[in-house]
C-alpha cells in the first residue's frame, strides 16, 4: 500500500508540476569579465565536458548530465552570440535547464561564454551552482516557502532581508539563491585577480556585505554547499 500511495503522489508530482524550469546567467552578470582579453576557446560541448573534469567538478555532486553549446532551445533564441530568454525578455549568456521529472539537470551555453577560458570557468561556476543547489532537497528547502493566492498555492523563492542603507534607499531585492551564487563569484573574483562583483554587487560593497549576508544563516547554509565550486 505504501508503493502505491508513492506512485500516486508521484503522479500527482508530475502532472501539477512543470516539466522544466530554466535559471539565466545574464548579460548584467558578466559586466565584470568584459575587460578580460585572453583568447577565445572552441564554443563546444567537448570544451565544456574537459573544463567539467579539468576543474574536477565532476566529483562535486552537481548534477549536471547534459552541456551544449551555442545551441538554444524552447524559450531562447539566438542574439548574436548571445541567447535572448523570450519569457524573462534579458540576453542570456546561458542557462541550466532543471527536469522536475527524472531530477537532472543539462547547461547550455551561448557562444559569448567561451570569450575565453576565465570566461568560461566563470559561466559554468554559476550554472553549475545552480545545478548543484537544484539537486539538494535540504537546500532547496531554505529557498522556496508557500504561499497561496486565490485558494491556489504556489512556491516563490525566498528572499534576503533589504537593507536600509545611508542614502536613504533601500538595498536591492536579492534571493537567498543568487546572493550565495554572487558569494562565490565574489571569491572567484578575488581568486583570478579581478575587480569587482556580478552585476549589482561590487567590492566597494564589502562592508555591507559582511554585515549583511555573512551572518544570515539561510545564506550560509546554501554558500557553504556551493563554494567548493570555486578552483
């Protein structure tokens, strides 16, 4: 009786939940690496698949099963060397498409991503970031809480307090997901020798970064998970 009530529940899983769901590395989260100049690396799966063993994340439990490369699908199109994400409408320099179904998960890159090697280390960090916290079910239990509409509930990530700051503002809204993934561009930034942070986050923040994420333990529960992913 306990198997067939898991079949069921698994039924009912797999027809309420969607089939895929996709995470962005964009075009903001690479404004850091525009200056680095090195050459370019062959825009392939076989690159992808021998950084993946070279930088020996294939022990670190990402999950990660499938890479393409400058090979968009379903909601992506081409932007010249980018991806363009038709439903989030921003350039994409990838994604990690997640199987809710089978619990795997494949990344797909576009050719802006493999501008260069530090590049292209710096794009599979994040996704595989991702990858890895996708396949944590303790993880993904500190990201998502439930909440219901119209008698319908639904999951929504969690968010990171905002921080009043001096000028008067508020901080930007910051999930607790992509605030541990920029923990650990923050150290592949100080690791590779370059300056600054993804995106809205710079090393000028630093202050407010070590008052306002480090103590939090929702966030250092997930960067602790993922920070082994910085080599």
């Amino acid at each position: 009786m306990a198997g067939i009530g898991y079949g069921i529940s698994k039924v009912i899983m797999m027809l309420t939940t969607s089939h895929y769901t996709y995470h962005n590395i964009t075009e903001e989260d690479l404004k850091t690496l525009e200056s680095d100049n090195s050459s370019e690396v062959d825009a392939s799966p076989r690159t992808m698949w021998k950084t993946f063993y070279d930088k020996g994340w294939n022990e670190d439990g990402t999950g990660a099963r499938n890479f393409y490369a400058d090979n968009p699908t379903k909601r992506y199109i081409r932007d010249g060397d980018w991806y363009y994400d038709t439903v989030d409408k921003v350039r994409s320099a990838g994604y990690t498409r997640f199987n809710n179904w089978n619990n795997t998960t494949s990344i797909n890159l576009a050719k802006t991503a493999f501008a260069s090697r530090l590049r292209l280390e710096y794009v599979m960090t994040h996704e595989l970031a991702h990858s890895t916290i996708f396949m944590n079910a303790t993880l993904k239990g500190f990201l998502l809480y439930k909440v219901e509409r119209n008698g319908k509930a639904s999951f929504e990530p969690e968010m990171l307090k905002q921080l009043y700051l001096s000028d008067g503002t508020y901080a930007p809204k910051i999930s607790i997901e992509h605030g541990a993934i920029w923990g650990i561009e923050r150290d592949f930034m100080k690791k590779f020798g370059s300056s600054g942070l993804s995106g809205i986050i710079h090393d000028s923040w630093g202050a407010y970064w070590d008052t306002y994420f480090a103590p939090q333990k929702q966030y250092n529960h997930v960067y602790e998970a993922i920070k082994k992913l910085v080599k």
